[in-house]
C-alpha cells in the first residue's frame, strides 16, 4: 500500500529503503485506510469580506479553503498576496469507515399471545465530504435546460449562512470542487414487529391449530448528526416498509 524511497548515509550512498506515504490514493503511515485527507472548508465568504474574498479570487457566497501552507503563496508586485492550494493545504480529517458499531435486538412475549420484537443499530465516528453545498445544479445542465432541482437553502446576503454557499459556488483556484465535511454518525430503529397468535378456543371450531397474524415495520427511524444529503448509511433514498401477514397451520 505504500511506496519505497531510498536511504542516504551522510557520504551519499544508499543504505537502504523505507516505506513513505502514497498520497495520491490516501495511503498514510499510521493513518486509516480509510482516512480523510482534503482541503478544509471552513466557512462562506460574507458580505463583509468581500476584499478577503477577492484576495482568494473568490466572491461572497463562495466557500471558505483553509489555507495552511503559505511559504509558496504568490507575492504580487503590488505587494499583496495571493493563496497557492495544492496538497500541502490538505488535512487529515477524520475517516470514512464508521470505527464504531453497535446492536441491541428484543423479543419479548407478553399474555402468552403478543409477540414484540425490535432492532436498533448504529455506526458511529465516520465522516464524509460532499460538495452539495455548492448548489452546482448546472453541473449537469439542470439550469439550462430548465429541469426541476430539489428546493434548498443557499446562501445570499439576506441569508448569510455559512452552511450552504451561493447558486454555482467555486472554490478558490487549485480548489474549486472543495467539499465540505460532515459527520456520518447515526442511530437507526430498524425494525419493529408485533404478532398476535389467536386463541385456541377461537380456531379450534375450524380445524385450525394456529393462527398468526403479525405486521412489521422496517426502516421505522434514523436519528444522525449532520449529514443530509439522502441517508447516513447509503447515501441514497431509504424507504420505510410496512410488512402485514396472517399465518395459519392446519
């Protein structure tokens, strides 16, 4: 997973090899598999900013990029100074599988007749990047060809929020697709079932040794952090299912 580079001695003769990080596919000594290593969004640009901004090349409404390696920032002849991006900006910034996982599952039977069951699990301490915030929808031409796009909140400066950028927000250069980070952490109530067996008293008059009628929920509710871009587990639509059965046994 990761890529060897020589060792000098002081004469400048190999002495050997030793393992260093591959960045361009996220491999790190003492990191995750799993880790995050982006630019950092920090904000929106406001109003108020909007010289900072312009220094970014950026106006407002447009994210916010931590710039944290500054030695190679451009000095211009008017003496002001315009950000560099590349991979020294970069952090780690957490990881993408979930460290944490938990269960907990009952069943329970009550007057001898009522069956209750349910699950709940959860996995906790990942995190993801996405770039909705942006509100790209002309990214794929939804604007010019006058598509219907979700309804969402965007920033402007009545609504100077600094979740959501503006319609068609860029990063500055070197990092314009900047995403933002948000925690995947979730606790879904998976599944609950409820079953009533009748009586035999009830079904013995029609040669019936058991009946069952039962009904299930699945997907009853999710409680996350975060995130909300579809759901915290797939990331895609999750539905909610209603299940209703009759069992019978002769």
């Amino acid at each position: 997973f990761y890529t060897n580079e020589d060792v000098w001695d002081d004469a400048g003769n190999v002495i050997g090899q030793k393992e260093s990080d591959y960045a361009p596919s996220s491999w790190f000594i003492g990191q995750p598999i799993s880790t995050i290593w982006d630019y950092r969004v920090t904000g929106i640009w406001q109003v108020d900013e909007i010289e900072e901004a312009k220094r970014h090349g950026q106006k407002p409404g447009d994210p916010k990029v931590a710039n944290n390696y500054t030695d190679d920032d451009i000095v211009n002849a008017d003496g002001s100074i315009t950000p560099v991006y590349n991979d020294k900006d970069k952090e780690f910034l957490g990881e993408k599988t979930p460290p944490i996982h938990w269960s907990l599952r009952n069943e329970f039977t009550l007057w001898k007749n009522l069956d209750v069951s349910f699950s709940i699990y959860s996995y906790m301490g990942h995190k993801s990047l996405s770039g909705n915030y942006l509100n790209g929808d002309n990214g794929g031409s939804l604007v010019t060809y006058n598509y219907n796009v979700f309804t969402k909140e965007y920033w402007t400066p009545e609504n100077p929020t600094n979740k959501y950028a503006r319609l068609g927000a860029t990063g500055p250069t070197g990092a314009t697709g900047a995403q933002m980070l948000y925690d995947r952490s979730f606790i879904r109530f998976d599944n609950i079932s409820v079953g009533y067996t009748l009586p035999k008293a009830w079904t013995s008059t029609y040669n019936l040794e058991r009946v069952k009628v039962y009904g299930t929920v699945r997907n009853v509710a999710v409680w996350k952090k975060d995130w909300e871009y579809g759901d915290p587990e797939s990331g895609a639509l999750a539905t909610r299912t209603f299940t209703f059965g009759l069992n019978l046994t002769f």
